[in-house]
C-alpha cells in the first residue's frame, strides 16, 4: 500500500495524537477583524445607508466563512494522515474516502528540523520554514495533489527522537537528480 522502493527502509511511522492550533491558521480572522472595525467606522463617519452596511456586513461574513471552512477542512486532512520516516524520504499519506494520496520530501531536501514540544508527551517537527513559505501554504491549505507542500509532522510523539531520526539520516542520504 504505502509506495516505498525496494531497498528503502521504514525507519518510523506514527499519526497526529491531536489538532494543534497555531496562530499562523488563524490570522486571517485578525486581518477581518481589522476590515470589519475599519469598515465600521468609515460607515459611521461617512453616514453610510442602511443598505451599505449590510452589503458590508454580508461581504465579510462571506469571507470570514471562508477562513473558518479551511480551517475545518485542515482539521479533517490531518484526522486521517499518517507519517512515515523512511531511510531516504518522508512520506504524508492521506486515507481518506475519495481516495489515498502519498506526499513525499527527499530528508536531504529538507532543512534541519525544529521541535516544538507541546507539554503532553506530544510535540510538532517542522523545518525552518521561511515567512514566504508559511503565507504560501496558508493560501492553499486544501490544495492539488501537484501544489508542493509545507512538511511538518503535528503532534507526534517522542518527536525529539522522531527529529533525530530525520536529521541522522538527511545528512547520510545522497542527493538523487
């Protein structure tokens, strides 16, 4: 089932224990709340008509909406995803009923792992990801299966040994063209 290559190793498989919230899902709903006191005020400085308020009030509860939807959307992709740490690559597989879909990063595309404990025995890898990164995969949480993606392993356990791993065997792993 999982599309490992003949002499490719299984190192580590485990699955999310929980959905963590970070702030980087949800300032989208700051950057509303900012339009909707902006808008706010210019209706009440400017007299706006009745009408213009609820067109504005319809607009951002439309778009408010939307953010919630993929937050909702992130929290059932991560429901049913599994990860596996292999001798060579890091493989997202996602079981879900459409269908299953493999991701994979080569470990020596990958920059050094970070480790973000969460207090429960669980904890989250992810891999320096830049400002531009971040941003990017926000836009395109429930995204093509062809849109690269932003690794990281939420709420693993033992994720400090599960981040040893991964960096051990980034360094030892050849770069393929």
């Amino acid at each position: 089932m999982y599309p490992l290559a003949e002499d490719e190793q299984l190192l580590w498989s485990g699955r999310p224990q929980r959905y963590v919230r970070r702030y980087r899902d949800y300032h989208y709903y700051v950057v509303v709340a900012i339009v909707i006191v902006a808008a706010s005020g210019l209706t009440a400085t400017l007299n706006l008509s009745y009408g213009v308020i609820l067109g504005w009030s319809v607009v951002l509860s439309m778009v408010l909406g939307s953010g919630h939807e993929r937050n909702r959307e992130r929290r059932g992709f991560i429901a049913v995803t599994t990860y596996l740490v292999t001798d060579r690559r890091l493989i997202f597989v996602s079981d879900s009923p459409p269908g299953i879909e493999f991701r994979w990063v080569q470990l020596s595309d990958l920059r050094p792992p970070r480790v973000r404990d969460h207090g429960d025995g669980t904890g989250t890898i992810d891999f320096h990801p830049t400002v531009r990164e971040c941003l990017r995969d926000q836009g395109f949480r429930s995204r093509p299966a062809w849109y690269p993606m932003l690794p990281e392993l939420m709420a693993v356990r033992d994720a400090a040994r599960v981040a040893d791993l991964i960096a051990r065997n980034a360094r030892r792993t050849p770069a393929v063209g």
